[in-house]
C-alpha cells in the first residue's frame, strides 16, 4: 500500500499532537500553518533574539508548552512542515496553499483541520477607534513582541482569558486600568458543579483575580458597556491629552475627513455598573473580547454539515467523538471544531489522527481511543460551566445604539444593517449581507459575523439560529497583489 | 512624539532603521512592523471610510486592519511582517501602476 497522504492545518496544540500520532505510526504527514513558528496562539512562539524565559511567557502553562515545542522540534524531518504558508482554499480533495515558493495544490487522503479560533467580539459603541484591539491581540503584542497594546488599558468583555491576559500585563509591568466583565459574578454560581471538572483551572482563575486585585486594578461584574469615547485624532494618549504624531501627521496629511461617525482614538470608556450607575475610565488602550469562535471557514470550504449549537449560540461543524466530519476523509480537532481549551486541543488532535488511521486500515489500540475520549468528555463538561459563567452577551446586541459600528472593516452602523432588515426583508445572514456588505469587508466577517446575526435576530425578532451563519468564501484570507505575483513560481 | 505601544521588556535588541511614509524610524530587531510603527506614533493608517484613524486590531493576521504598503506597491499586513533596515513603508496605498502602461 503506498503511504496515504495526510495534511494537517494547523501546527498549534491540536496540530502537533495529531502529526505526532500520525509519525509514530510511520506516516510522514504534511503540516502547513501560515504562522513563522510553531506552537499556536497559546504556545505562540517569540521570535528569535528575544531571551523571555518559557515560565515568563507561558506562567502556569510553561511546562506544557515546553513539551509542545519539543515534541513538534523533534519531529523535525519525520513531518513535512511548511510554515509561513496559507491554506486558502479547499476543493476537489485538495488544499490550495500559497506560501514562500508560491501556490500549490496538495491532493490528499485524510485532511486534518486544526485552524484554532479568533476572539469573539461583541460591538461596543466606538469600537472603530484606535486603540481599541481584540483580547487575543493584546496577549499577542506581549508574548511576541513584548509590548502593551497602551500606556493604560482597560480590559473589556468576558471569559477566562479576560483574567489571564489582565494578570499578564500586571505582572509585565503594564498599567492596567480597569477590568470590565460583562458577566455578572452570580452567574458562576450555577456553573460551579460543571467547572469543578478541571479544578486546576478553577484554581488557576482565582489566582488570576487575586494577582490583578494585588495591584489595585478595579475588577467590576455585570457591566454594560455604553461608550469607547474618543479624544484628539490620532492621540496616543488618555482623554486628548496628546497631539497626532502617527503617519497622518508624519506626511502632513488632513486628518479631518468628515464621517457620520465619531473620529478620534480611544480616549476612555463608559459602562453602566451592575448597580445601575455609570463610571467612565480614562485610558487609550482597550482590549476588548467575549471568548472564542472557531475558524470554520476551511471546514465550509471542504463541504462539512454544521449544526447550530444553543449553549454557544454558533453553528459549528458535526464531527463524532473522535474528530470525523460529515464528509468522508475529513477530521476536525482542536479549537478550530469546537472551543475547548488547549489541553482538548492536544487531546482531540491525537484522537483526530488515530480515527485517520483507523479509517485508512492502520492499528490503533483502543484503550488510547478510550482514554483521550474521557478527556475530551471533561472539558467538553468545563467549557459548557465557562459558557454559563461567562455568557455572551446578547441583549447587547439589541440595545447597541443606531450609530454605534458593527462592521469595523466597511464602517457599517447597526442602524444601517437594521434599516436592511426591516427595509428589504433580509432575515438570512447571507442575503443581510448582500444588501448591507456587513461581513464582506477584510475580515471577511470574522469580527462582526455573530454579533450581526444577533442584530438581525433583534431586528426581525426571530431566533438566531433561523438568521443562520455566513458562507465562508475562497480565498479565506486576502491573497494580496504582491504574494498573487508569485503564482506558479 | 506620542507612542501607542509601550515596550515592557526585550529592549536589548539591535536597533534597525526603516522609512516610513519618506520619514525614518528607528525599531528593534524582531519587531513586526506595526510594533515599529506604533512605538513611534500612534496610528498606522486612515480609515478609508472616514472614520478616523486606525491601528490594528487582532495582531494575528485575521482582520486585515493593519495593511501598509511597500513604495513599489505591494501589500503587507504589518501585524505579521518583521521590520527590515532599509524597508520603505507607506501607510497609503501607493497608486497602482500596470505593467502594460509602463
Ligand atoms: C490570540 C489568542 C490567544 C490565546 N491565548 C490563550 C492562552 O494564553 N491560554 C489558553 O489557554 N488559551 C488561549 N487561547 C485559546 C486557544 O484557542 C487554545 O488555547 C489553543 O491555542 C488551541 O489550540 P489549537 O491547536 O486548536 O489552535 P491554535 O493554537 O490556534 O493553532 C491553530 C493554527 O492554525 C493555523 N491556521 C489557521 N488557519 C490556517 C490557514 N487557513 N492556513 C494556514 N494555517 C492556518 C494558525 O496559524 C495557528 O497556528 C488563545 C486564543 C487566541 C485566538
């Protein structure tokens, strides 16, 4: 039998536990990532010359990541590994990838996606300005690049990693404003029994807290966020304290295009406190997110059914217990299915390459199958209590104020994409879409697409789920002017 | 000159120095460039819908926030580009030139 051709998207956790699996039985699989480094977004690398310890880096999780890295380093000619390369389409039983030699298309046996997840963001009235980042990217600039999104940040939304990235900053010497949960702290309550199923974690989340309140940060639950206000244009500082020095002062450029909407940085942000009050925050940084969504675009493009999933309200794509699409051949593991966490990733990565294997008639032992499936189980059972902790915000989305951006990338309002609903008739995300071009901008809808759908939802008062999820569209991430010059190179 | 990005750590690097819009910049080896960018000012680029100015918003290549442009034209996404001496970096997208009007 000739070796079967496997491809895995994804070099993070899930990815290299799968390539992983797939060496140990003697198959030399392809593993593609269009990052520089391997490790994914939690063991994301720091590029070379920069000398952070992994303990500093990586704090609780430092040993895991070692190990990660160790373990796809030692994999090294066993793996077919192509960095720096974007999958940006799937068809026809092969990957599209365009990379530092140019396109190519890989034919292949088994595909095992482990593409991980972006920030889910829930708008906020003035979130277009800048200094406003998505949470994940303010733990990016630190881990790779040893920065601070601002000189003081306020840390906006809710989830685990709001806490995490919060404590981050305050022990690299960051000043940090506020930390603004949209979650009412009651709400853990009822999620208690099923967060117990990783007590390390629950642990680790009240370590967090504790470093954050340490250093005087204000910790406010059950927040509403009304305002990112905005000073002087450009102002790198709090309240329009500073001048524009950034490009548009730097060439002389007019800075004063006049737009229906507000222009200026992020100068603080107002939220109404559970108490009812209002408090407003000085800053010029905002780290703002509401946990995960999972980057299901390549999925779409490889003909996976999906389902829509009430606890998490995203349709996501089917996959059984071990990782298998509805489409024959084709595997699914990590954050990129489902959001887990990083240690389901490595263990439903693993679990996704041995159910490859079994289905191409190699021997897998089934008491492995058995054990990684009680894993899986455990967080499956965590992520739902941090779901019912830290719920997404819906009732935000209906009381989102007309002016206020859904769509960062096309300066879309909510009172646009409203008008689309009651206008036209446009109930369906994909038709909404069409009318109003909320999700067709550079982000291709991954920041705006499900706070949008819960507009459209208001707006029509039908439930989310009949709003239905966008289609993804090859190529999955611009391919730009300069790399498209390189075809067939 | 106001920064937006504060460097907490890693500051021994070797300095490098790039252009950016005729105007030179001093950053670290490693930085991307919006790190360059945006630790010696504060924005990256101008929102083409009137909106203001922007600066980045995911750092990990999703949204296409961060696009600068080379002189010659070609498009990066400062987010995930390392920032090179002798780099030439506009903030707006340098008129397009067709190889058959050349
Ligand atoms: C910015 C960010 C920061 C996070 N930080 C933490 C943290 O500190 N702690 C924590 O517990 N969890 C964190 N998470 C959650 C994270 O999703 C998981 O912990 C873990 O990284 C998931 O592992 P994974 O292998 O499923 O995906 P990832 O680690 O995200 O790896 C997916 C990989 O797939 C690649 N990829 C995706 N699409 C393509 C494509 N089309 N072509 C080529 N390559 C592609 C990506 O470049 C990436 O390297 C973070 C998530 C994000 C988005």
């Amino acid at each position: 039998m000739a070796e079967p051709a496997i491809v895995i998207i994804g070099a993070g956790p899930a990815g290299v536990r799968a390539a992983q699996a797939l060496a140990d039985a003697g198959i030399r699989p392809i593993v593609i990532d269009e990052g520089r480094r391997s490790g994914g977004q939690i063991y994301r690398r720091q590029p070379d010359g920069f000398t952070r310890s992994h303990a500093t880096l990586y704090g609780t999780e430092a040993e895991r990541a070692r190990a990660l890295h160790t373990c796809f380093d030692g994999l090294e000619g066993r793996v077919d590994y192509r960095p720096e390369t974007l999958v940006w389409h799937i068809s026809d039983g092969q990957v599209w990838t365009l990379g530092p030699d140019g396109h190519q298309s890989i034919p292949y046996d088994a595909l095992i996606l482990c593409t991980g997840a972006t920030d889910r963001l829930m708008p906020v009235r003035g979130w277009h300005r800048a200094g406003t980042y998505s949470l994940g990217g303010s733990q990016i600039a630190l881990k790779a690049q040893a920065c601070a999104i601002g000189s003081q940040v306020v840390f906006l939304g809710s989830g685990p990693l709001l806490y995490l990235v919060a404590a981050q900053y305050v022990k690299a010497g960051a000043h940090v404003a506020a930390v603004l949960d949209t979650a009412p702290f009651a709400a853990r309550i009822p999620a208690l029994p099923k967060l117990l199923a990783q007590p390390a974690a629950l642990w680790n989340g009240v370590l967090l807290t504790r470093t954050i309140k340490r250093a005087g940060v204000p910790i406010l639950h059950g927040v509403t966020p009304l305002d990112i206000t905005g000073g002087e244009e450009g102002s790198g500082a709090p309240d329009g304290a500073g001048v524009d020095t950034g490009p548009a002062a730097r060439d002389g450029r007019s800075s004063s295009r006049a737009g229906t909407v507000d222009t200026g940085a992020v100068s603080g942000v107002t939220v109404r406190t559970a108490d009812g009050g209002e408090r407003h925050f000085a800053c010029d940084a905002i780290a703002m997110g509401h946990h995960l969504r999972p980057e299901t675009q390549l999925a779409d493009l490889a003909r996976c059914a999906f389902a829509f999933d009430p606890a998490v309200r995203q349709w996501l794509p089917v996959r059984d217990p071990d990782g298998r699409a509805s489409v024959p051949g084709v595997y699914l593991a990590g954050d990129g299915a489902r959001i887990l966490g990083a240690r389901s990733a490595e263990a439903s990565g693993r679990l996704a390459a041995l159910a490859a294997l079994t289905d191409l008639g190699f021997p897998v032992a089934s008491v492995d199958l058995a054990s990684l499936r009680r894993d899986v189980a455990t967080y499956v059972r965590f992520a739902s209590g941090l779901a019912q902790a830290f719920p997404w915000p819906v009732e935000q989305a209906a009381a989102l104020p007309d002016d206020a951006i859904v769509c960062r990338c096309e300066s879309i309002t909510a009172g646009e994409l409203r008008a689309t609903v009651t206008d036209t008739g446009a109930q369906e995300a994909n038709r909404a879409k069409a009318f109003s071009r909320v999700g067709m901008g550079r982000c291709q809808g991954r920041y705006c697409g499900l706070a949008a759908a819960e507009v459209i939802a208001a707006a029509a008062a039908i439930p989310v789920e009949r709003v239905g999820r966008l289609r993804s569209a090859a190529p999955v991430k611009p391919i730009s002017a300069g790399s498209a010059g390189k075809a067939g190179a | 000159m106001t920064a937006r990005f504060v460097r907490l750590a890693e500051t021994d690097r070797p300095a490098l120095t790039l252009h950016v819009d005729g105007a030179p910049v001093t950053a670290l080896a490693g930085d991307t460039l919006m790190v360059a960018l945006l630790t010696s000012g504060a924005t990256l680029r101008q929102s083409e819908f009137g909106d203001g100015p922007r600066a980045g918003f995911c750092l990990m290549a999703a949204c296409q926030d961060c696009w600068v442009w080379t002189e010659e034209g070609t498009k990066l996404r400062a987010c995930s580009t390392l920032a090179e001496s002798g780099q030439r970096i506009v903030t707006t997208e340098p008129d397009t030139t067709w190889p058959n009007q050349q």
